[in-house]
C-alpha cells in the first residue's frame, strides 16, 4: 500500500494528552466509516521530554517531526518544570525549537465566536455575535529569535538583558502573502500591524507589505495600524477586522486577546505552516490555542474542541480534505447547539460534561452528519 497520511502526535504534558485522545478517536473514526487512514506516530515534547530524557525535544523527535505531513501539538508546560536558570531546559524551547526547525513561519490565529457561547465573552452580545477574524502571526522571526540576545555582566556590576527585532524583505513578503491569500477566500480585507511610528523593522513591515500589495493583491483592501491602536480598536470594534497580520511579539500578544473577546479559549484552535514545496505540500503543526492547564490535568475536565478543530485545521490546510474538516467544524457546532458544555464554557441551563463525554457527543454528531 502507499505511504498513508502521516502525522506525528505530539501530546505534551498537563491537559495535552487527554484532549489529543479524542482526536485519536476521530481518527479511528474516519478510518473506519469514511476510509480515510492516518498512520499516526506518537513523540515526546516539552515537560514530558524533559523527564525522559533531559531535553524538551530530542533530535530524534525532530526527524520524525520532519519526516511526517503534519504534526498534532497537545500542550507544552506546567509548574514543575517552570525553573528558568536554563531557557533551553524550558518546556516552551520544545516548541520554539519545532517551530523554528520546521520553518513554521505563519501562524494561523482564528478568533471565532460560535453562536451558542455568544454570552461566554465579557464583550457585549452585539460587539463579538459572529466574529471571526483571523490573525496570521509570523512565528519564526523577529525579536524570539534576532541575535544577539541574552543577558550580560557589564563592568559597573549592573547586567544587560538584549534581545533583538530584527525582519528581511523575505520574511515579511512570504508572511504577507499567506495573509492575502487567506483573505482572498473570506472578505477580502487584510490589516497589517506594526509600530512603523518607532522601529525601523515596523517601518520596513509597512513598507514590503505595501509594496506586495501593490504587486501582487491589489485586489484585496489593506488598510495599515500601529499595533497598540490595533489592540484597542479588537476591543472596540472587532468586527472591522477579516484577516490581521503582525510580527511575532504582537501576533503572540493581540492573538491573545482575540481569543480571550471569543469568552472561550478552550475552543480556538491554531495552525502553524511553512513554504509550499514543488508539490503545494507545507510542513504542519497544529495545536489549541489554551495551554496545558496543569490544574485541571488528568481529570477528565478539559475542553477537547480546540483540539479537534485544530485537526480540522489539520483536514484543510494539510490534507486537502476540506469536506471532512467542515463535518468536523459542524459536529462540535451542533454539540455546542445542543446545550453540551465542559466545565470552562458551563452557563445556566446547559449540560455539563467531561472531555470524554464531550467527545463521544461529537462522535455521535459525525455518525448522524456522515450518514
Ligand atoms: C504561544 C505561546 C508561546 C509563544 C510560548 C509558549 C513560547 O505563548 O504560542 O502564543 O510565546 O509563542
Ligand atoms: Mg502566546
């Protein structure tokens, strides 16, 4: 038989692994009533890595990382490992060091507010009813990654903390481009953010970002914001905005403040992409947008639709499968519809359930949508 769908399965630690359990069950799933097979791999990452093997990612997981169509990310961190006198013995280099070695340049941010927890926000009703935005985060550039960076003795005694922002034409054109490609196939309006008004490397943004525009997307309208302006104006006005896209401190930032205006982080899901290769295809990694809530880990609680749309994210953009991704989107909507909620999106009247009971609701909703 030829080589199937390959995907590495990436759990991590607190909550990571028990929300990825109930994409294995979709997998098992689709094999079984849609014959779509998946030859799935397991790995270590972050906190999980660390204990093993005194690294959150080991060269080993990274080959597979490389060799496979796309990676499925639970979580990565928690409190035991949280001691920082060896950044590179952090959970999170895991992640930024996959992130970094893949070449995942364009981090897909969706901010969606499902009709059923409209009152999940702590924004009025009529700001966030139908939201959807999507922020397009580069992920492998500026100040995570500029050199020089790091921490240094100076001869008065006092110590020196460098970092540094730092972005080409290259790294702004192919990250633009991701976005006004995006914003072709929803409402056609792209918002670029910087600080053009401060840093040189935001004055550079604006300007490879118009003149691709020009080029090659005039057809889309982009209008430009300096990022602080942008974060107030999600706060006010969300609705304004179709796609956004920013650097990688203000994309880490503004995308979490989209996701908290959704009421609902336990449902954003996220999709990390490189360059297309000859044949279209990208190297992947999709992962929720919450992290490892090591309170709650273990105890069956967790909310798995971040996940499971993140696999959907995962049906799309790596696996042309787009039928199956929307029967996927649908399931968790109908579920959601049907008064089902996990602990963090409990309100009045609903029912509430555990990771795996919302799992099998969502199971249930595919065998009637696929029938
Ligand atoms: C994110 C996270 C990461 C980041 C951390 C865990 C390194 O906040 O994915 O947004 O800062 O990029
Ligand atoms: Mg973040």
């Amino acid at each position: 038989m030829p080589a199937n769908k390959k995907l590495l399965f990436l759990p991590g630690d607190g909550i990571g692994p028990e929300v990825m359990r109930q994409v294995r069950r979709v997998i098992d799933w689709m094999d079984r009533k849609r014959k779509v097979t998946f030859d799935v791999t397991e790995g270590l990452v972050g906190g999980a890595a660390i204990d093993a093997h005194g690294t959150p990612l080991t060269d080993a997981t990274l080959a597979d990382a490389l060799a496979v169509d796309a990676v499925m990310l639970g979580a990565v961190g928690g409190p035991k490992w949280d001691n920082p006198t060896d950044y590179m013995k952090r959970p999170e280099a895991g992640l930024l060091r996959l992130r970094k070695e893949l070449g995942l340049f364009a981090n897909l941010r969706p901010a969606t507010v499902f009709d059923a927890l409209v009152d999940a926000s702590t924004l009025k009703p009529e700001i966030i009813k139908g939201l959807d935005i999507m922020i397009v985060r580069e992920l492998t550039g500026g100040v995570y990654f500029g050199e020089p960076r790091g921490i240094e003795e100076l001869p008065n005694g006092e110590r020196r903390g460098v970092n540094t922002q730092v972005y080409t034409t290259s790294e702004i054109r192919r990250v633009a481009s991701v976005a006004f490609e995006l914003a072709r196939k929803r409402s056609n309006k792209v918002h670029s953010m910087e600080k053009a008004n401060v840093m040189e490397s935001g004055l550079l943004w604006r300007q490879e970002v118009t003149k691709l525009h020009q080029e090659q997307y005039s057809d889309v309208t982009l209008e430009h914001m300096y990022a602080d302006n942008g974060a107030m104006q999600l706060l006010k006005n969300p609705k304004q905005f179709d796609v956004i896209v920013t650097d990688n401190l203000f994309g880490d930032i503004l995308s979490d403040e989209a996701a908290m205006m959704t009421g609902s982080l336990g449902m954003l899901p996220s999709a990390s992409l490189g360059a297309a290769d000859a044949n279209g295809n990208r190297k992947a990694l999709y992962e929720p947008v919450h992290g490892s809530a090591p309170d709650i880990a273990g105890k069956d609680l967790a909310n798995p639709c971040a996940t499971l749309l993140s696999f959907a994210m995962a049906l799309r953009y790596s696996f042309n499968l787009d039928d199956d991704a929307k029967m996927l989107e649908k399931a968790v909507q109908n579920v959601l519809g049907g008064g089902m909620r996990t602990a963090d999106i409990m309100a009045p009247g609903m029912a509430r359930c555990s990771t795996t009971v919302m799992g099998d609701s969502i199971l249930r909703e595919l065998d009637k949508l696929s029938s």
